[in-house]
C-alpha cells in the first residue's frame, strides 16, 4: 500500500483490489465529493467525500474483523442510499464477502431471501438499525425460525478505524456475490473477483471514454449489477463524482430522473429501454420545456431488448431539450462476465437495420430494408473492448458459426467471473467452454441467442426462452411488442409470451398486464367486458398476421402482477409455471 502512495499517478490497470483503488483515489482526491445521494423530491442532498469514504470503509472493516468474520460471506440489506456503499466498501477491506440482496417488502421477496441465504451457506446480515426493526417487525413469524445474525453499522464506534489491517487480497480474490436474477427457488451467487471488476471498470471507462471529470447520474437498484458495477463502483474507478437516487424515486416519477440530469450536468446515465418508455409515457411538454440535455453524451440502454421505436421516439420528443440520437448507447451485457460485454462507440448513431422475418425464424440473419413490411427492426449492441473476446457458436456443433447465422453468444476475458458459488455442475456447463472448431477454450455460456453483422453484436433473444412451433424459432420479445402495439390498454414492458405443451404440441400463451382504469367494475361491469373481449380479439389478429402462429390462451393481468427481475425484465418461465399452478392474477381471458 505505501508504495501507492509514492506514485500518486499509477494508471487503474496497476490496482491490485478495490482496496487499492479507493485507498489511492482517498490519498489524491481526498476533499472530492464521490457521492451525493438525492432524495425529498431531488431537493435534499446527502454527500460523501472520498476520504470520508475511506474512512467509513476501514471504520466498518475493523468490526467486522473484530467480530471474526475475513473471508464469511454476508448479507446486504440496505435501502438505497451512501449507507448502502459504506457497507459494501467495509465488506471489501475486511475481506468479508458482500451479498447484495433486496430488502423484502413482500412475503416472495423473502422467499428469495431465504433461497440467497441457503445457497450463500450464510445466516450473517448486514443492515440499519432502523431497517432491522422494520423487518423484524413485518416478518415476526418468517424469521422466528432462521437464526439470523443481524450487525447493523449505523453505530459502529469511531474508534474501529485505527484497529482496522488491510486484509492479503489480490485481483484473483473474491469480491462479492452477485446473485442472478432467477426465479425464487433458485437464485445462482456469481462470484466477481477484485480483478474482474478492475477489469470491467476499464473496458466501461475506454468505451464511454470517461475521465475524472465523468459526472455519473443513476436511480438503478444497487443490488443489481448494472446499479452497482455501473453506476457505484465505476465513478470510484474514474476518480469521478456519481449522483444517485433511490428506484422508486425515478419510477414514481420519471421527470425526477431526466430533470437531475439537467440540474447536474450529468456526462453519463441510463438504464434498462423500459425506462426510456416511461418517460416518454409520463414527461409532459411543460416539464420537457425545464431541461437542458446537453450535458448528457451517453444514454447507457441495456439489461433487456433495446427497442427501435424506443430510441427515436425518445431521440424525436426530447430533440427540443438538445438531445440527439446519437446519444444512445446501446449495450449487452450479464453479471456473469461481470456487468459488461459490448458496447457501440461513444456519440455515434447507434446501428439499426432491418432483417428478414422468415429467415430469422430459421437462425439466419439476412438484412432488409428496415422499413419493408416483411422487416424486423434490430438494434446493434456495439463491439467488444480491451481484448474480450465475443463468439458466435452453433449449440450443436459447439463450433463457431457461419456469417449471418444466429448461435449462442459465447464471451472470453478477464471480465468472466470465477463461477457460480457452490454450484459445480453449474458452473462446469456454463464457465470455461472450448469452441470445437478452434480448440479455444474459456468461454462463457451467456445462454443469450445473438449475430454479428458489419461488426456490431444483435442480439436475438435467450435460448431457453425461444418459442418453437411448427419447426420455426419464435422470439417471445418479438410477439410481446406486438402484443403491447396492439391496444392502448396494454402496459409496456409488462407483457410475456412462452409455449406449454398441450398433448404432446407447443401452444402459445400470451399474459400481459392492462392499465388500472380499464380493471373491472361492478357498476361498469358490462362495458369493461366488452372492452376487453376487443382487446383480446386485437391481440389475437395483431399476433396472427404478423408471426402467423395462433395464440392458444390470452389472459389480461392485475397492474404490477407479472414477475419480473429485479432490473425489471420479464420472468418468462416464473410466468409459464404461474400459468401452470393458476397462479396468475386474471382480469379477463
């Protein structure tokens, strides 16, 4: 460590850990606001400095050491906030191995709470003294039984700091567990080294082209990877400040998110495209008239689909508040291989071609003009970075494929994670693969369907989510944009499409939620039914002529009711088995 601080400019690479990282960024920016934390309607600021920061971290890592905890792995269960950041720095310097996880607000979030815990092998939880009465409180009856280890930080003496001893750890040591967003009763804990997140830092810094002046602006969770890889440890990584707000904050009210952009000068921000959609839903004209977009040079769009219609939409109606489509940044990538894999070039176009219908159901990408009637509109998700290796491999084979024809995507690089914990066979399917054709090996299984064309990466959709009927390859994503196109009672973004075998034949099934005011009524009972026959009737033509497959069931859905992940992507297969279990939540069918 004391060799750091003879060479105040060592470049990122050189970081052995995070504990490194920030010791050295305390040490050259030790009066540099790091975070500032919004909430009362963005008018309260919470602000923390790096070397506080440093501070806290050690403050935090003495405890833990002191209670014998170096190398257990622990529960975080914090709302969003820096309170949230101090923990899972202090988690770092006491090599203690952080596990983020979502404070449970409903009895299935404390389903996957419990699954997280037994898979992790870990009954120890880090929290606020405030948030451990609240869910002790709510969930009396469900922890009686669990024999939970609750260490709240919120009063840690002072004092620990100075007993604080930098723990050996180095880039192949692991850094925390990031826990995929599965269904409940399987959550998989990816484990992210020192240096894959060193190295992911990196390959987001080259292809975003950040420097210490990057002004990051997010609301995403930070128990999420694109939240925390992104948002949190990445301004840290650039010696940069980050402003954040809470989830609920952005989503209760959208303009808080675009109008903090404008106040900050906020170089970089973004999400999944869903959020892009609810602004573009929930933003009126009056308000777009208060922002100043300029600022704004990279409009991260990842962690689901990026949409066509999503980004000129949103490029043509915030044109006036000087924001341009080639802000856009589209980006793939996983928790797996850290948080990030491709990404296009900052301030260029992002690619959008069309392609042809038939022949993607038969995994071959042909392009078309995008504005053909037989054309799909796909959205190119940039290049690799930094030496990541990205192959294209027919499931098969297990060999690299010909041009234009659709495989799974398979990711190389330093950025791929050591596996999943506990879980050998997992890992053993998914981690280290070997391209048959080439002999190369360790290769990540992303278990996502993707093409590479004019050297951009489209990606298709996930393998196991592909509806196969009559021998042609259905994307679901594809079906549930039409389905959400074709009435505006529908949601977006919360609509699913899979098959069920029906005597021994794949049928599809389409569920997607409908807007409070069209749920039914006693006194308008009449009218609502007939309402949404028709909307049921649109869905059905709609999917018809345009994927020429015929839905087997429709059923509209409670407002909020469609399982999603914690980045708010739809969970198709926990879907199909509520289906199976008739444990939707029906409004009409």
């Amino acid at each position: 460590m004391e060799k750091l601080i003879d060479n105040p400019t060592i470049p990122n690479s050189n970081y052995s850990s995070m504990i490194n990282l920030l010791s050295h960024k305390a040490m050259i920016h030790p009066e540099k606001v790091v975070y500032t934390f919004l909430s009362n309607d963005n008018q309260d600021e919470t602000n923390t400095t790096y070397q506080e920061l440093h501070m806290y971290a050690k403050q935090i890592a003495a405890y833990l050491q002191h209670l014998g905890l170096e190398g257990q792995r622990a529960l975080l269960m914090y709302p969003s906030g820096i309170d949230y950041i101090k923990a899972f720095l202090g988690c770092i310097y006491a090599n203690v191995i952080p596990v983020p996880v979502y404070p449970p607000g409903l009895s299935r979030n404390m389903l996957r709470l419990k699954a997280i815990m037994d898979d992790a092998a870990t009954n120890i939880i880090l929290t606020t003294t405030h948030l451990h009465s609240k869910i002790s409180f709510h969930f009396s009856d469900e922890l009686s039984n669990m024999n939970l280890k609750w260490i709240p930080i919120d009063d840690i003496s002072h004092d620990y700091q100075d007993q604080w001893s930098q723990p050996k750890v180095d880039k192949e040591s692991l850094a925390f567990l990031q826990y995929t967003s599965g269904s409940t009763s399987s959550p998989k804990g990816v484990m992210v080294t020192h240096g894959n997140i060193l190295h992911n830092e990196a390959m987001i810094k080259a292809a975003c082209q950040h420097n210490e002046d990057t002004v990051m602006l997010g609301w995403l969770p930070m128990y999420h990877d694109m939240g925390l890889i992104g948002n949190i440890l990445q301004p840290l990584y650039l010696g940069a400040k980050c402003v954040f707000m809470s989830p609920m904050d952005f989503l209760q009210k959208p303009f808080r998110w675009l109008s903090a952009i404008s106040k900050y000068k906020a170089t970089i921000s973004g999400g999944p495209n869903f959020a892009y959609d609810l602004c573009l839903k929930k933003i009126t004209d009056e308000q777009k008239r208060q922002l100043d977009l300029s600022s704004w040079k990279v409009a991260f769009n990842g962690a689901e689909p990026v949409r066509y219609e999503t980004i000129q939409k949103f490029a043509q109606a915030f044109k006036d508040c000087d924001f341009k489509l080639n802000q856009f940044f589209p980006c793939y990538g996983m928790a797996e291989a850290t948080l990030f894999i491709t990404g296009n070039e900052k301030l260029t176009k992002p690619v959008s071609k069309g392609f042809c219908k038939e022949s993607l159901l038969e995994n071959k990408a042909i392009e078309q003009p995008i504005n053909s009637e037989n054309s799909v509109k796909l959205v190119g998700c940039g290049m690799t970075w930094l030496g990541q290796k990205v192959e294209i491999v027919n499931t098969d084979s297990l060999s690299t494929c010909a041009s234009s024809e659709i495989g799974e995507i398979w990711v190389k690089g330093n950025s791929i994670a050591k596996g999943y914990f506990g879980r050998e066979q997992e890992t053993n399917y998914a981690f280290n693969n070997i391209v048959k054709d080439t002999n190369e090996n360790g290769f990540l299984r992303t278990g996502d369907l993707g093409f590479f064309h004019e050297g951009q990466l489209f990606v298709t959709g996930r393998l196991k989510d592909v509806i196969v009927m009559r021998g042609k390859n259905h994307y679901p994503q594809d079906i549930e944009l039409t389905v959400e196109k074709a009435d505006q009672a529908i949601i977006s973004g919360a609509s699913a499409a899979f098959s069920v075998d029906i005597n021994g034949e794949e049928k599809l099934i389409i569920v997607a939620e409908i807007e409070r005011k069209y749920r039914p009524r006693p006194h308008k009972e009449r009218e609502l039914k007939e309402y949404l026959d028709n909307v049921l009737r649109n869905i059905r033509q709609q999917v018809m002529e345009e994927h020429e497959v015929q839905p087997y069931a429709i059923y509209l859905l409670k407002t909020s009711s469609i399982p999603k992940t914690s980045s708010g992507k739809i969970q198709r297969r926990a879907c199909k088995n509520a289906y199976l279990n008739n444990g939707l939540e029906v409004w009409h069918n």
